[in-house]
C-alpha cells in the first residue's frame, strides 16, 4: 500500500529504512530534504556521539539556568525502572550546566545532584513553550511521535515544558550525586572524550601501544575512546587512510611514540564528529532531533553504507567494500585504506 507521506522499507538484513516525504503535525505534509535516506542502514544504527551532542544543544536554552517546577512520570519505568523519589528530587531544583560524556546528557542541578539522560534507540526530546511546540522547520520521517510514547515531562519555571518521548524505551534516565559521578559506573570507565581536548596523537599512542587487536575495535572499545560508534569509526578510518584491520599498535613507534597515523587518525575523528555536529546528526531510522528534525551528515558518509560504490577520493579507482568485524558491518576503500600495515582485507564482491 502506497504511504502518502514515505514509510518504511525493509533494507539489506531487515534493517527498517524510513524515506520520502513526512507528515507533520497536524496532518500537513512539509517535503523533507528528499529523498531522506536512501542508503540502507546496515546496522540497525541508534544515536551516536553526534546525535546526542545535536539534542544536548538544542536542550540548552530551554533548560540551562531554569527550574524545574514539577515532573510528570507516566510510567514507573523506561529501560530502568526510575530511581527512588525521582520526581521529587528533581523538583525545585535549577539546572546549572548541560553537558554530555560520551552518549549520556547530563544535567547539573543545584541540590547537587546530575540528571543523566541516555536515548538508548528511540528516544528524543520535545521542547513546549506555552501553546506552541518549539519545532522549528520540523518534518519526521515516518510516523510523528505519538503521545502514547510521552514519558516524562519536565515543567519548567519560563511556562516551557521539556518532554520526552521513547517509543522503545531503551532510554533511560537516572541520578547521581556530582561529587561522585566520574567515579561510579559507568562514567569510571569510560575513555577519553573524542570532542574534548585529550583527543591527540600522543593520547592515542599512549592508549594503542603494544595492542594487536584490530584498530576498528580499539576505536570502538568505549574504555579507551568514550562515545564512538561504528558510522564515524568507519569514516574515521577512512579519512586517515588507515585499514580497520591494521593493527592497533601500529599507529606507534617501538619507544611508544605515535607515527603520522596517529595524528592523522586523531585529526580524522574530530573532524568527522565536528562536521556531523555541525550538520546535526545523521538521519538513520527511529532517530530525530530536539526539534524534530532530522540530520544530514548521512549525505555525506564517504564509505559507510556505500558497499560497491566508487571511492570518493580524486583519482582513486577503489571500490567501496564492506567486510564484518565483530559482528559489524566495516566499509573501507581497499585501496585508499589498504596500506600495508595489516593483513589485508579481502573484500566480498559486491552483489550483482
Ligand atoms: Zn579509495
């Protein structure tokens, strides 16, 4: 049957691919940037480093510096049950700071303690001013959010509400006392903050010596580098030139020292993450933005998702390929990315 407003495609693996034009609400069609995605997502991807930083900024002005007046929990429970006295430890408080550490937005309150958001697969916010629902050029792929998945709302002192909704309820929210929470789990074990400054040559040198595990995996081992997943470890890898299958200490000299991959390769996730924040995230099925929207940097994804397409870099005549490393899906240009430092990846041909 013929969706008015796009739908859902099963992609490659099952993986659900929502496309085309988009209901608002209210009914009314607005065309998104179309068509939205047209790659598959091999992975079944949920929000990753950059998705998170998008809501966490488009939080801020509603709720840094206001109180939070009352809470509303429509159930007792997301992926976690709430802690004990959720609503009342949050009410009466003020939010100081937003921040985020890895893939969890943390709120500072004024009694001390730090609300921790996590998304899981679903889960975005909407911010209500008064009448108005704050979503500026919205336009959803698929389905809007319906109510039903209205979990928690936030009353804050400006007349404004913040509301979460989570069809899946893989997102969860909980508190932790501000003293303590770098060393409690799962903040006491996380790696470095790939957007913050530790991000060097020389911290990835200092984290990468004498590993012989594969660099994909070192990237994706969230006690080294917190918060990247596998779309910008890919692109990553990519941009520096580096095959994910070459050795993770290869990337460091005998003494320790980190070699030109290093630096490029640190260089290489920063600039992907900055340029995904930048444009807001990257579209990829149940995910939306604060304000409904979704982001474009799937439009600019070099290899990932683009297994038998041609290599973008000028004059290179590779072929994306795509191989599975620990259960995911690794595209790679055998020939920008094939630089000796690893076995070597024999490619799977392309369908067809
Ligand atoms: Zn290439």
């Amino acid at each position: 049957m013929a969706e008015p407003f796009g739908g859902v495609k099963a992609g490659p693996g099952g993986a659900a691919v929502r496309y085309g034009l988009a209901a608002a609400p209210g009914g009314i069609a607005i065309p998104g940037p179309a068509p939205l995605l047209s790659r598959p997502n091999p992975d079944g991807a949920m929000p990753e480093l950059p998705e998170v930083e998008t809501v966490r900024r488009g939080l801020e002005p509603a709720l840094l510096g206001r109180r939070i007046e009352a809470v509303e929990l429509r159930r007792p429970d997301l992926r976690f049950p709430f802690p004990e006295r959720f609503a009342e430890r949050l009410a009466g408080t003020t939010v100081e700071a937003l921040r985020r550490r890895a893939k969890y937005i943390l709120a500072d309150l004024s009694s001390g303690e730090v609300l921790v958001m996590h998304l899981g697969m679903t889960g975005r916010f909407r911010v209500e001013a008064g009448r108005v629902t704050d979503e500026p050029g919205a336009f959803y792929y698929g389905a809007p959010a319906a109510a039903a998945h209205d979990h928690v709302v936030l009353r804050l002192s400006d007349g404004a509400s913040v509301v979460y909704n989570d069809a899946r309820r893989f997102g969860f929210m909980t508190l932790y006392g501000r003293d303590a929470i770098e060393g409690t789990p799962p903040f006491s074990a996380m790696g470095i903050e790939p957007l913050g400054p530790a991000l060097s040559g020389e911290t990835l040198a200092r984290l990468f010596a004498g590993r012989r595990t594969p660099l994909k995996a070192a990237l994706l081992d969230q006690r080294l580098v917190a918060g990247l997943g596998n779309i910008y470890v890919c692109e990553a890898l990519f941009r520096a030139r580096l095959s994910p299958e070459a050795p993770t200490g290869s990337v460091v000299t005998a003494t320790g020292r980190p070699r030109a991959k290093a630096h490029a390769l640190a260089a290489a996730i920063r600039e992907v993450l900055e340029e995904a924040v930048a444009v807001g995230g990257s579209t990829l099925r149940d995910y939306a933005q604060v304000d409904g929207s979704s982001g474009a940097f799937q439009e600019r994804f070099r290899v990932y998702a683009r297994e038998g397409e041609a290599c973008t870099t000028p004059a290179c005549r590779g072929i994306v390929a795509r191989t599975v490393q620990a259960g995911r899906s690794s595209f790679f240009c055998p020939v920008c990315q094939g630089d000796g430092a690893g076995p070597g990846i024999r490619p799977r041909r392309p369908a067809g």
